[in-house]
C-alpha cells in the first residue's frame, strides 16, 4: 500500500488556478501526491511545502526539483518561515486538512483503533502532550469538554467520569485499554462510530488542529496576493465550519463584519458556493475520501 493517496487531486490542483511562474504552498504535505502534481505546473515557480510529521520529510527528500522547498514544521507557523525564504506574498495555497493514510495504518502511532498501540496521536511526535497524557492527566471535567464538544458525544459527562475512575487503579496506556471503557459506554451497533468521535476529539486536542486552522487561515490572507487561491480539504464538520465561515464571512464564529455600505468586510471570496464532494467512484477506490468537503476562494 501506498503513503498515501491524495483525495480529489485533479479539482485540489485546479482549485490553486497555477501561474508556471507563481510562488505556492502546499501547507500539509503528507505523501507529497499533491506536491508533485504542483510541481508539474510550475516553470519558474516555486512550491514551499509544510509538514511537522517527520515520516513526511522522508518524501520531501526524494523530491528533486529546484522549484521545491521543504519545510519540517507546523503550518502554523506559515508566514514567519516563508519569510526566512524570503517571501512575503503568495498566490495560492492548498492544506488537505486529513490524517494521512499513512499515519493510520502506522500502527505505533495510535490514530487507529484497529491496532493496539500505545495511546500517542501526535503529528509532531516530538510534542510534550500525547493521547496518553490527556487521557490520563486531565480532569474529568476537561475530558467532559473536549469529548462533548470536539467529539460531539452525547454521554461524554458519564464517560468522563468513567474514565476518572479507571485511571485511580491503573494508567490507561494503550488503545485497548481505552477501547475496554468505550465498549461499555458505546450505543450498542454503533460501537466504531463512538470510537472515531472520541479519537477525534483526543486528535483535535493533542495536536491544537482548531486552532492551527484559525492561524492558517488568518496568515493566508495576510500573504495571499489579490486574486490569490485558497484551497483547503477538510473532514469534519468542526474544521468544515471554521473553513466555510472564514471565507463566507471573514470571521471564524458570529456575525460578519459590514462597511457603511452594507458589503461584507472578507479577505476572500468563495469561487464554490457549496464545497465539492469526491465522486462515487472515488469513494469506492478511496473510502476515506467519503467525508471530505473541499472549498476554493480567490483573495479579493
């Protein structure tokens, strides 16, 4: 099996409407699929590429192509590297926002509940804060928080407290023993769906995905030359929303912004009214392609 196959590759690259002499960023680079396909439409262009996951850089190096740049760091942190590089404006940028197949099928990595593994989770697996830690260290009423609010799982208080309980006699170290309190408080026939909600939730937490979206986006616009593309693939509704209100809006949460004219204060303005969805066939080659939701915008 591959690193990882890239979802909806043709209308991700199209969405970035190349110039050959642009300067782009491909800020999740992963397997690099989306990055090649790039770099074929660049003639003196430049792509610069990010990646925490130092599994990532393994394929950057095998990419020779003077117009690539590869940069081991968190997305987050967009605008003060590419100013290293010299670069203070962009004209596109694409993130396709999910865990790559790469790192679930990576057993040791803890994203999967099909493996027993240490609980870990982390994108940067130099991070302080793993699965483990928040499992076991946090309070109840934090874990209450994040499983309701990140997860969106209904019994996330009395799950909470459950796991509370369990970790007093022993630590819960591995999936399994993560996955021995989930089973007793899992909707019965639903038991896989409840897992992926509460992975979800410890995810987003371990590795601040919200909030390095927001960045991502804030940054993009700052860097992002008038008539720029903004490309971004996401798999949930949580990230889905930020996304879709950032470009709709200009603000992440609330009511958007008016001049005394009435027209919405936004940096970008949406080339898709509606997100596009991978095709049945895709799905059916691809079944992580399923949930994605992929929204273009052009810098106004």
């Amino acid at each position: 099996m591959g690193y990882h196959k890239p979802v909806m590759l043709q209308a991700c690259v199209e969405g970035l409407n190349i110039r050959p002499g642009g300067i782009y960023v491909d800020a999740t680079f992963g397997g690099g699929g989306h990055a090649k396909s790039i770099i074929e439409n660049l003639e003196g262009g430049r792509l610069i590429a990010f990646d925490q996951d130092a599994d990532a850089k393994v394929n950057a190096d095998k990419i020779d192509d003077r117009s690539f740049t590869f940069i081991e760091a968190n997305f987050r942190f967009i605008k003060r590297f590419l100013k290293l590089q010299g670069i203070s404006k962009i004209d596109g940028l694409l993130a396709d926002l999910g865990v790559s197949s790469h790192q679930i099928d990576t057993a040791e990595r803890g994203f999967s509940t099909r493996f027993d593994a240490h609980l870990d989770m982390r994108m940067d697996r130099k991070a302080s804060i793993s699965a483990r830690t928040l499992i076991n260290e946090y309070p109840a009423t934090e874990l209450h928080r994040i499983f309701g609010m990140y997860g969106e799982i209904k019994n996330a208080k009395t799950l909470s407290t459950a796991i509370a309980a369990a970790r007093v006699n022993n630590p819960l170290n591995t999936i399994n023993d993560l996955k021995a309190i989930l089973d007793k408080y899992a909707p019965k026939g639903k038991e896989f769906k409840y897992y992926a909600q509460v992975f979800q939730a410890i995810r987003i937490v371990v590795n601040d995905e919200l909030k390095a979206l927001e960045e991502l986006l804030l940054q993009s616009a700052e860097l992002m030359h008038q008539g720029g593309r903004l490309v971004i693939m996401s798999y949930h509704s949580l990230e889905d929303r930020l996304v879709k209100n950032f470009i709709n809006k200009g603000v992440f949460f609330g009511e958007a912004e008016k001049d005394i004219y009435g027209n919405i204060t936004r940096p970008f303005e949406p080339v898709n009214k509606k997100p596009i969805v991978a095709s049945i066939e895709e799905i059916a080659e691809n079944n992580r392609a399923r949930s994605a939701k992929l929204r273009i915008a052009r810098k106004v």
